[in-house]
C-alpha cells in the first residue's frame, strides 16, 4: 500500500535544479518529490524538460544549480554509475543498447552473475534474463543479438535492465510508446509488485489514460518548470492538459466530410515470405485509409514494401495505374510516395545535422537551384514547418541530437510533409507527441486529404484510427483480415478482427 | 480480457545466436589457409617440409602476438599505429642491456621488452582518455617519435648476433616436440586472451565500447580506465614482441618493425575483428595473421614475385573489410525477420 505521503520521508528529492545547454535553457525550476511505495507521474508538452530532469536524477546531466537528496542526504552524482549505486535505475526514453552483444548481456553489462575466479557465468545470466521476461510475460531469446531487435523489443531490454537492478527509485521515461496493450498491463502490474515491496516510481507518458490508471501523484511541468503536483484524484485530463499547455484544449480534432477521387495507389497481392502474404487494397486521392492490427501484425513490413525498403517476394503495385518499381525508394518518392518510418531517430534523422538540413533532406530536388541548395530557401523551409508543427527548438541550425524526442519526431514528419507527396504512408505518426500537438498532427493529415492527397496511416493508438480513417484495413499475422468502413467501425470491431475473434 | 499466445515464427534461430557469425568467420579462414597450403604444396612439395611449416608458424608468431594487443584496443573502437615502432625500440632497448651487460639473464631482457612497451602504451592510453585526442592522432605521432628516438640512440650501429646471447636466440629457434617455442608463447597468449575476452566483466567492457560509445556512458562503463588498460596490453605484447623478434633474428637496426603496425592491423581485420570495434575474436585474429603470411611464404614456395605479396594482402584486407559490411546488413535484415519477442496478444 502506498505510504501516506505526510509523515514518510522522501526517497528522492529534486529542489529548483536549473540546468542549461548553452543558450538552451532546457530546465529552470526541477522539483519532484518521489516516496516510497508511489507511482509518481511526470507530465508536460514535447520540450518541457521531462528527459532533461530525468538525465539529472540518473548522473548523466549534472545541474547547473539546485539540491538532489537521496533518502535526505545531499547528493552530486559524478556519473550513471553513482546514481545506481545510489538505487536508481532509469529506462531512456531512447533504447540505449549495445547492438554486437546479447540482450542478456545488455541487461547485466557490467553486473555480469560470476562463478568462482570472477568469470561470467552464461548460463545463470541467461536465466535471469528469462527469469525478467516471464514476470513480463514475454518470450525473448537471451542468447541473440540485440542487432536487429524491433524498437518495441527493445523497449522491453531496457524494461528488463531496469528492473534487474532492483532499485528503490525506478524512474520510465516513456517506456510505454512502443508497446502492446498487453505489455503495458504487465508492466503496470509488475510496477505495482515493486511498489508493495517499497520502490518508489516516476512514470513518464503523453497517454495521459495510463497516468491516471497507474499512478497516484502527477507533476506537471511546462516550459522546463514546475507547475504543480496532486494526487491523482484531484485531477482530471482536462485540468492535467491545462496546466501542461497553459490554455484549454481540444485533445480530439473533428475529422472533416471527405470526397475520395481517383484510386492512386493500389496494391495486389504483395507478399514478403514469413512476413506477410497476399495484400490488397486500394487508396483513393482525397482519402485517409488506417492499417490497423496488433503490433508485429505485419503493418509497418507491408508499408516498407511499398516504398521499397523491403523486397516483396510477390505482388504489384500501381500509382496512377503505373506499375511501381519494387524494391527501389528512390522509384518509389519519385511516383510521388512518402513514408515517414515508425524507428524515427533510426530510420528517418541525420543526427549530426541542423534541423533545417534535416526538414529540406527530403526535398532537395524542389530547393535545388543551378545545382546548388540555398541555405536560404532550406530555412525558409523549415521555418515553415517548424511553426506548423509547433516545434521547439532554440535556432534552426541546431543539431537535432539536441531536440527533445516529440521534438525529433516532428522534425521527421516535417521533412516528408515539406515534399508535397501525392501519396503519404505515415507510421505510427503521434508517437511521443504531446497531446496538444496530437490534435495539431491529425488537423495536417486531415487538411492534406482535403487537398486530394491519399494518405496510409498505421497506428496502434485505436481512437486515432477510428476519428481520422475513411476506411480501416485489419491485418493479423500478416493477412489481411477485414475492411471496415470508417464510420461504421468501432473499437469492438477492430479489435475483433484484429485478434481473430470474428463470429464469422 | 482474454489473452492468446501468438504461434512463434519457426527457423532463423540459429542466426540469431551471438557467436554464430564468427565461428562461419573463423572457418572460412581456416578454409582459406588449407587451400592455399594445399595449392603451394601442389607446385612446391617442400613447401610441406616440417622445417618449412615450423616457418610457417614462426612467421605468424610475431604478428599474431601484436594482433591480440591490437584486437582489444580496436575492440573499443580505437586504433594503435605505433606498435612496429615499440617492437622495434623495444628489440633495440634489450639489445643495447645485452652489449652493455653481457651476464644479463635472458628473462630480464623479456620484462625489459614488456615494462618498455607498457609505458608506451600508457603514454598513448592517458593522452587518448584523459585528453581526449583521437586515438588515431595520438599512435600515429607515437609512431614518428619513436622512430626519432631511436634513431638518435641506434645512431648508425647496429646490434648483432656477438651481443644477443645464444640462450635468448634460442628461443626464436628451438622446438619442444617439434613445436618452436615461439608460437607455443603466442598460443599461450593468444589462448589466455581468448578465455579472458569472453570470461570477464572488464573485457566485456572493451566490447560494449566499441559497440555503442553512449550507450557505454549511461550503463556506467568505465570506458577511460578500459581503453587505458587496452593500450597498456597492446604496448606490453608490442614490446614482447620486440623480444622475440631479436631472438628470431639476433638482430636490429634502426627500422626493425617499420610497417608491422599496418600488417598486424590488417591481420586483425582479415581476422574478423569489426573495424569500428564491438565484435571480434583474438583467435580470429591470430588466425588472420596466419593466413597473411601462409600467403606470404607461399608466393616465396611457388617463386612468385613478392610484390604480389602486398597487393594480395590488400586485396584480402577489402575483401575482408567488404565482406563483414555485406554480411553485417544481411545478418541485420536475418535479425529483423526474426520474430524477436514472443508477445501475447489481447482484445482490449
Ligand atoms: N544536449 C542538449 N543540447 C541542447 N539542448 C538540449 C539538449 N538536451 C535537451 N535540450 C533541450 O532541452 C529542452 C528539454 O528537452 P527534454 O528532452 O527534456 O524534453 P521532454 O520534456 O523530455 O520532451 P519529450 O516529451 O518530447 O520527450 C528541449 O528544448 C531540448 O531541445
Ligand atoms: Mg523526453
């Protein structure tokens, strides 16, 4: 049971840590209080310095100004590694994994269970790892290579190092983003194993459902300060989202009527070997068509298919009744086709470049001029978009290794909206971004089907599809299994075609 | 709720498995040495001769020692350029005991060889940690200074076989079964090595660093005392090596070991170790040694000009360089498929 707040001591406090980054002042007034036995949730809008705040807890930022007490004592961490000496054990919001090692080493690097003369004992290692996996309930092989590993797997290592460490601060920065409904309950129960045992939690997320049905407390942030903390049932979403933005918002954009036209995209029979298996469907300009499914259905294979990433065994497809090149993205962006890829920080950015670069990256075609790219037209560019999707960002010549993640995702969804596709396959497009610019992303991709642009969405986050989706296409293991109708579909019939649970 | 089980996808495990890659790797190499033993000895019988195989092994022996040094410092994703230069100080420095002090036992000429070598390895380990110079910077400037030091100290002599006692030549020449002691020292090493880069947390370590930098940094690796120690060993078997080579040949100049650096590196590589660090093996890497001068003696068997010599050894190293980028995406795409978490799967 949760210990009453009053008369416990704090494990860990946080005291107007401020903590800049050159000019950038990514945190201004940090405060959290974390107690023992308490999921503690962390809010704020893309930017607000949550990720910043939580590198301070973990050793990896040393503020600039500001007290952190663990158990009541002052504390300067030098390193990671002091702040888990110190019993905090951090998930990053980006996987930090070690691609040539196994993820059983990934999860005790450094931890390794020895046998007599210091030497690693393989075999107890992988045990354990497997051990972790069941309490999460999942299968993973310990023994594989963390190469190759899908961006939900491995949430779910850095989940398992996490909770190896058996810590008494466990802090998530949104571990959440990447995974399946099922993982996230099992996740929360094992989160609230850990507070009976006395382990206090600080839980990050943009889905704000899942702070208010795992935590207890919420501090809200906005603009690299704090704003307020309550226990959640002095709460609502509504007063939650006020204090992030600092205004009222509307959390769902109203999709407007649409006038589907001409089919542009259609897709016969394409198969991947093991992947998937003989997809087809058409897309119409003007029209917004969701692939919907389980994660691992197989949606995000079938759309790198599309665009050529991926060889598709069999099948065709067509833009405007013109055979499309398989196998070849450059075929693909030159019949007019987008993707904005699901992995964003490894599929879609240039880490090492400004944020202009990386928005005009996608349209160096239309900026060229006399073979040359003006730098002046790539801002201009990118000034654009960055207002459009409300970007925060100190100059758009900054790396954006240095922009928040929500940040970074826009960025991506920025640099392939800037080309004007006539076709826009979108994967997973809100993950990570903030509820108000949520409404401002599904208000774009509504806008852009009214200028006769067909769009492909997949996403997991089941009332986006059904508010934005003209029709919904279900996959499971790699079929297609139904079409729905956007207005007649519901969460019900989604979910039933996509666990196989159909009357039919 | 209800909860099922998704059915797991068959095959491609075996891909999966973290030693999978370079055990194929190290058989190729195996593969490749027994081609080309089989192919000189077709055109040169005596190319199969005990003492020429006895060559054979001695030949790779120095190279392959320097390659285990070489193989843990590439393993964090650094380089050493200045190991021929140590190996040729070194030799020269043990020499120089040899003339000056001719009872000198021939143990200590090895630890003066080693203790020379170490601190140069220091040297190179502090200015790259604690200064943070690139390492490539750092051993290649080691590289010149050396040679300049000892230039000034050789200054035009030479030590010959007079001064290097017939004990400690021994060693470069005498066999125990038939076996020269020199390679049974390197397979020693190289056999400690192998054990200690799989058995213990700080060679793990050296793995972790190369393979992600970051990620090394937010698990609380220290990366700085690892890649220290790394240069240490690599500058102490450089430094062994310079031992071995005045008791191979009980004689140095001044440019003994000029270029070793590039032919233990390029050993290395062939020998699987990843150029930008995080996956690799020391037998791999003496095996790659092996191979290059299996190759070398081979041409010399079959009296082809040496000169292709270094165009093979070329050739290999991108074959090689080429070979692990192709099998690295294709390993990559294997992984991807490769159905990772077994989840279950709901209807909520
Ligand atoms: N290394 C850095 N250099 C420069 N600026 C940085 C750096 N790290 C963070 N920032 C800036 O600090 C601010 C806060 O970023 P932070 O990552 O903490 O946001 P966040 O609340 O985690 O957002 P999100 O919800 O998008 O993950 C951002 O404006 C970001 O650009
Ligand atoms: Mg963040």
């Amino acid at each position: 049971m949760p210990v009453d707040a009053s008369d416990a001591r704090p494990v860990l406090e946080l005291e107007r840590a401020t903590k800049s980054f050159g000019a950038v002042r990514a945190i201004v007034d940090g405060t959290i209080t974390l107690y023992r036995g308490e999921a503690h949730a962390l809010v704020g809008e893309n930017g607000a310095g949550k990720s910043t705040l939580v590198k301070i807890l973990a050793g990896v930022h040393a503020p600039d100004s500001g007290d952190l007490r663990v158990d009541g004592i002052d504390v300067h961490f030098r390193g990671p590694a002091d702040a888990r000496d110190a019993g905090i054990a951090v998930i990053y919001q980006e996987p930090t994994l070690f691609p040539d090692l196994t993820v059983a080493e990934n999860i005790f690097m450094g931890r390794q269970p020895v046998r007599a003369g210091r030497r690693i004992d393989r075999r107890a290692m992988n045990s354990a790892a497997t051990e972790i996996f069941t309490r999460l309930g999942v299968v993973l092989d310990p023994d594989r290579q963390a190469r190759g590993l899908s961006v939900a797997d491995q949430q779910l290592v850095e989940i398992a190092k996490a909770l190896s460490l058996n810590a008494q601060v466990l802090v998530m920065d949104e571990p959440t983003a990447a995974l399946t409904n099922v993982e996230v309950d099992r996740l929360f129960g094992v989160v609230s194993t850990l507070r009976s045992h006395g382990a206090a939690v600080l839980f990050i997320s943009h889905r704000l459902e899942e702070v208010f049905e795992a935590c207890q407390r919420v501090t809200i942030m906005r603009d690299g300060a704090f704003v307020r903390t309550d226990p959640i049932e002095m709460l609502t979403v509504g007063d939650v989202i006020t204090a992030m933005v600092g205004r009222k918002l509307d959390t769902m954009f109203p999709k407007t009527p649409s006038h589907p036209g001409d089919v542009v995209l259609e897709v016969r029979g394409l198969s991947r070997t093991g992947i998937f298996s003989d997809i087809s469907f058409q897309v119409r300009r003007g029209e917004l068509v969701s692939l919907a499914g389980l994660v691992g259905a197989g949606r995000s294979e079938v759309a790198r298919a599309i665009f050529g990433i991926d060889h598709a065994t069999a099948g065709s497809v067509t833009v405007d009744g013109k055979p499309l090149r398989l196998g070849d993205p450059l075929a693909a962006m030159a019949a007019g086709i987008a993707l904005v890829p699901e992995d964003r920080r490894q599929q879609g950015l240039v880490m090492g470049l400004g944020i202009d670069r990386n928005v005009g990256l996608a349209s160096l075609r239309r900026l060229r001029r006399r073979g040359l790219i003006p730098r002046s037209a790539e801002r201009l560019l990118a000034e654009d978009w960055a207002r459009r999707l409300q970007l925060k960002f100190a100059r758009l010549t900054d790396t954006v290794s240095t922009l928040s993640g929500g940040n970074q995702q826009k960025v991506v969804l920025g640099k392939w909206l800037a080309r004007d596709p006539r076709i826009l396959i979108v994967d997973e497009p809100t993950r990570g971004i903030d509820v108000g610019t949520k409404a401002e992303v599904h208000r774009m991709l509504d806008d852009l089907t009214s200028q006769g642009i067909a769009v492909l969405m997949i996403s997991s986050e089941l009332p986006e599809v059904l508010g934005m989706s003209d029709r919904i296409l279900v996959l499971r293991e790699g079929r297609l299994v139904a079409e729905i109708g956007g207005s007649d579909a519901t969460e019900t019939s989604v979910m039933r075609a996509a666990t196989g649970q159909e009357a039919a | 709720m209800t909860a099922t089980l998704s059915p797991p996808r068959q095959g491609h495990t075996r891909f999966a498995r973290a030693g999978f890659l370079m055990r194929v790797r190290e058989l190729g190499i195996v593969l490749a040495i027994v081609l080309v033993f089989v192919a000189a000895t077709s055109v040169n019988p005596a190319f199969a001769r005990l003492d020429s195989v006895q060559q054979l092994l001695i030949g790779a022996s120095i190279i392959a020692l320097m390659g285990v040094g070489e193989t843990m410092v590439i393993l964090t994703r650094n380089y050493d350029l200045s190991i021929g230069s140590i190996l040729g100080l070194s030799a020269y420095v043990i020499g120089m005991t040899f003339r000056a002090h001719p009872g000198t036992p021939i143990v200590l000429g090895f630890l003066i060889g080693i203790a020379l070598g170490a601190a140069i390895g220091a040297i190179n380990g502090w200015i790259t940690t604690a200064l943070r110079v690139p390492s490539l910077v750092v051993t290649l400037a080691m590289l010149y200074v050396i040679r300049g030091v000892d230039g000034v100290i050789v200054n035009g002599s030479i030590i010959g076989s007079d001064v290097v006692p017939r004990s400690f030549q021994a060693v470069g020449f005498a066999t125990l079964f038939g076996i020269p002691w020199m390679a049974i020292i390197v397979v020693v090493v190289v056999a400690v090595a192998a054990y200690s880069l799989r058995s213990f947390r700080w060679a793990r370590d050296l793995y972790a660093i190369g393979s992600s930098p970051e990620a090394a940094d937010l698990a609380g690796i220290p990366a700085g005392r690892r890649v220290f120690t790394a240069f240490v060993v690599s500058g102490a078997l450089a430094g062994l090596a310079g031992a071995l080579f005045l008791a191979l040949y009980a004689q140095i100049d001044v440019n003994g070991g000029t270029g070793y650096e590039f032919l233990v590196i390029a050993a290395v590589v062939v020998g699987g170790v990843a150029i930008f660090g995080g996956s690799g093996t020391v037998a791999g890497a003496a095996l790659g040694a092996f191979l290059l001068n299996t190759i070398n003696q081979a041409l010399v068997a079959t009296r082809i000009s040496a000169f292709w010599n270094q165009a093979i050894a070329g050739a290999l190293l991108l074959a090689a360089i080429a070979f692990d980028q192709w099998l690295k995406s294709r390993m990559t795409t294997k992984l991807q498929l490769e159905k990772g978490a077994l989840r279950e799967q709901s209807s909520d």
